[in-house]
C-alpha cells in the first residue's frame, strides 16, 4: 500500500454532487495549495489522503485534508 494525495472537485448534478476530474499531487502540501486555487471555480473542493494497493490500483481510507463548499461522501 502507498499513500497518495488527491483532490477531488464536485459539481451540481439532478438530484445531489457528483466528483469531476480526479487530479494527483506529490504531497500533502501541494493538494492543499490545488485545492484552495480549484476552490472558487467549483461548487466543492476536497483534498484527500488514500491508500492505494499499487496491484490493483484499488483506493482504500480517504482522509479529507482540506475542503471548500460542498462535498460527497467518496467513501460511500
């Protein structure tokens, strides 16, 4: 397992949010700073720590760094 940085925005759809273009950072800080950049141009802003399994590629235990407006529950 690896840990990654991610961040996610959300976008308005029928009926509640839904995730738009996943991007990757290099580091905890660097999501961050995407994050807060990519925040006044979408509804919702999160930036994640996850656990990938680099066989499979599977994301495991997101854990929010940081978020801006409204946000989706990724882990559901």
């Amino acid at each position: 397992m690896a840990e990654k940085f991610i961040i996610l925005p959300f976008k308005r759809v029928r009926g509640g949010l839904a995730p738009g273009e996943m991007r990757q950072a290099s580091n905890a800080v660097s999501a961050e700073k995407i994050a807060t950049a990519m925040a006044p141009r979408h509804v919702g802003v999160a930036a994640y720590s996850v656990q990938v399994d680099e066989e499979s590629g599977d994301m495991t235990s997101p854990r929010i760094l940081i978020q801006f407006g409204e946000i989706a529950d990724i882990a559901a």
